[in-house]
C-alpha cells in the first residue's frame, strides 16, 4: 500500500517541490540560527545563490560538532515555549545532540513514519509490538505515532524482559515487530529456549526493523528462525534529521525510499567532500526541508550508502538509498586495511554452523595491530569435536581473507556466551584507543 501521494510524484515534480522548500528553510536558518549564519558567511554564499537544486554543494556541512557546540538549543529556529517534545542522544561522548519538536513537526514525523510502516506492509489489521526502549531514543516514539495512525493496535512493551515480550506475543496475538534486527534473532532465541517455534507457535509475520543495519545474510536468519515467509524490512533515520522516517524499505527490498519531499539526500566523498553522481558510493548527507524547530542543513550522516533514482516496482518514484554499508566513522583501520564490521557479519552468517552473534576485538601488540573475532557455535556438541572445530575456524578465517584481504584470530565459543543487546548492538571493541 502507497500512503501518500507524494511518493508517486514525477522527478520534476519532486525536484520543483524541494528547491521551493528548500529556499524558505535557508532563509528561516540564516535569521535565526547564528552558527549557520556564521557558517554561510565564511563561506562566501548567500541565500540568494540557491538559485536550483544544484547550487546545493556551495552550502556548508552540518555535522555533529555544530549541535554539541550550540548545546541545547543553540540550532533551533524556534524559541522553547514552541516546542511540544524534546530528545537527546545518551551523550557518551560528550554533550548530547538535543532535537525539538514542534506541532507541526510532529504531525510530519508521524506522517513519514506512517508512509514507511506502510512500506513495510503494515495495515490497520496489525498489532504492532514495539521493542525499542522509550525514553529519549526517538525510535520507540516514532514508530509508535506511526504506526498508531495508520490504524494498528500498539503494544507499547519497550525492551528488555524478553520471556514477558514473549508473553504478549502469545497473548495479544502480535503480529508485527518492532526492535533492533539483533533484539529480534535474541527473541527468537528465548522462544526456542521456552519450547516455542517462532514460526508455529506466534503470529508475529512482519518486522520493522532499525536502530542497526542489516545485512542479506542475516534477513535470512529472521526467516530460518522466524519463518520463510516472515517480512523483515529495515528503516533509516537519527534523531538529529526526525527519528525514524527518513526512509525504509517496500516489499521489492531493493533499497529504501527516501520521503523526498521532506528530505533532499547527496552522497559525497567523505575525504573530499565532493558530490558523488547517482550509483556511487559514499557518505549520505541529508538535508532537511520541512522542518521547523531544527532543519538541519546538508547534515553529514557518517552512514556509507549510495543513491538510486529509477522508478520501483511498487509504483513509488522517490529516490531508493542502499541498504547502509558501514559507517565512515566506524571503519576499522587495521594494519592500513578499511575494514567495516559489516564486511565481517556478511561473511560469518553465510556459514550454517555459527551462530548471528559475534564480537571485534582490536588491539595492538608490539606496536602491530591484531583483530581477533569471536563467534558463537550453533551447536553445542561441536565443542566436542577438535578436528571440526579446527575445521570451522580455517574456512572462517579464509572467508575472511578473501574479503577483507587480512588475516584475522578467530575464537570460537560456546552457544549464548556472547554478551546480548535489547537496543542497538555493540559488536566492535577496540583496545587501541
């Protein structure tokens, strides 16, 4: 089902909507925001030299330095009676980035949220359990008032106390899912542990995920575990853009659809800076065009994808981004190696005898860098067997070689030792820092 009419616009019709957005969002940042107006003035560029769609690249980055130094509410255009709801980031790295809200931007974010739950194959005949932690995290909320407004029946359950998520599944008849890809294989897990088949025993059929990428091999799990014909389908957004709904997968799962209306999307060098053609890949920059409390302008994701402008299969014609390959900010540098621990998982859940759960540990020893990675057995009993273990950790590590070009110590360890997440994993940990 297609929600809106504007995700069937022609590319003229798109591109004439953005520019006219877009003009009016510049004017309101550069008289209300002092740090974009400092920003467009070291940069020798006016409002008025956004004449097209393509005088976008004369416009300074955003990036996520600027909100924690005008913390707050430095960035807002708005004053802070104005605002009808507040989130922040966990701040683990310093100040956290502060978003706002105002009625209006609710009810937008609840439209884009609306239109990928759609995407995804929600109806109004769902009962949607969200499994992402409410509080400050934007996921929760977002899917919520989304999905809500689409019709479907809400189970607000937020994370954590699986074998009581797994309760309500059975109870209130769940059929529609909403956590983390990871969170999502742990249920599964536990229900296996209570003596449940996921794919018999309830009726969650649907799932939306985010918070994480997730990778071909492990939709393939959802479906070994959940069943084969579960709809696992992924959705891209941060809190400093909107929270979800910046786009999300269709039933094609060819790419996720960017809500271009209210979203103009670049891929760019992440050295250089440079606007890669359509097709290429690289870092995606959003900028934000309908927003009022906080539109951030050309705004640097650190999420490595790239852009295709053809027109689907399901009839919707805004622009599809690839499903996220990495982050710039996440890659590992190893022995002057790019390596990105998605790399890592496509390898590890294409061999049946391992488990979806797996840790990077980086160090450096004698001033040289070492990758060891752990990765859970699926069976128990192959801990009996040396010879298969051997085995095991030989093709692990020559998968691994071939597509990362290096070579890495694998640690096999026994099925449900690895540390679990309830939001987002965390699979790298690197000593060298």
């Amino acid at each position: 089902m297609i929600w809106a009419k504007e995700e069937t616009l022609s590319r003229q019709e798109l591109q004439e909507l953005q520019l006219t957005r877009l003009k009016t969002t510049l004017k309101r940042v550069y008289e209300k925001v002092p740090a974009y107006r400092k920003k467009m003035d070291e940069a020798g560029v006016t409002c008025d030299d956004i004449k097209s769609l393509d005088d976008l690249p004369k416009l300074p980055f955003t990036v996520k330095r600027d909100m924690r130094d005008n913390y707050p509410f430095g960035m807002f255009t708005v004053p802070k009676k104005d605002l009808v709801r507040i989130h922040a980031s966990s701040g683990t790295t310093g100040k956290p980035t502060v978003v706002g809200y105002t009625r209006n931007d609710m009810a937008m974010w609840t439209e884009c949220v609306s239109r990928i739950a759609c995407m995804g194959g929600a109806t109004a005949e769902d009962v949607a359990q969200i499994s992402f932690g409410y509080g400050m995290f934007t996921g929760a909320l977002g899917l919520h008032y989304g999905l809500e407004n689409i019709g479907a029946s809400v189970i607000p359950v937020s994370s954590g106390n699986t074998q009581k998520q797994i309760m309500y599944m059975q109870d209130f008849g769940t059929t529609l899912l909403v956590a983390t890809p990871s969170y999502a294989l742990h249920i599964a897990e536990v229900a296996r542990d209570m003596g449940l088949d996921p794919a018999k025993d309830l009726n969650v059929k649907k799932g939306l995920f985010g918070g994480e990428g997730m990778t071909e091999p492990m939709r393939n799990e959802m479906h070994r575990l959940w069943g084969k014909d579960f709809i696992a389908t992924q959705n891209y957004g941060m809190s400093e853009l909107i929270g979800p709904g910046v786009s999300g997968e269709c039933l094609e799962l060819c790419g996720m659809h960017i809500n271009e209306d209210h979203f103009i999307p670049e891929i760019i060098n992440p050295e250089t800076g440079e606007v890669l053609p359509p097709g290429e890949k690289g870092e995606l920059v959003i900028t934000c065009i309908t927003k009022e409390a906080l539109p951030l302008i050309r705004y640097r994701t650190g999420d490595i994808s790239r852009l295709f402008y053809e027109p689907c299969k399901c009839g919707r014609t805004t622009v599809r981004m690839e499903n996220l390959s990495g982050r710039s900010d996440d890659m590992l540098i190893i022995r002057g190696v790019n390596v990105f621990p998605s790399q890592i998982e496509e390898v590890l859940l294409k061999i049946e005898e391992i488990g979806p759960h797996y840790e990077i540990v980086v160090d450096r020893v004698n001033y040289l860098d070492t990758m060891e990675i752990r990765v859970e057995l699926a069976d128990e009993t192959l801990l009996d067997s040396y010879a298969m273990l051997g085995e095991l950790e030989k093709r692990i590590k020559s998968n691994l070689r071939t597509v990362l070009g290096l070579d890495a110590v694998i640690k096999l360890v026994a099925p449900r030792s690895l540390r679990r997440f309830e939001g987002k994993a965390r699979r790298v940990t690197d000593l060298r820092k």
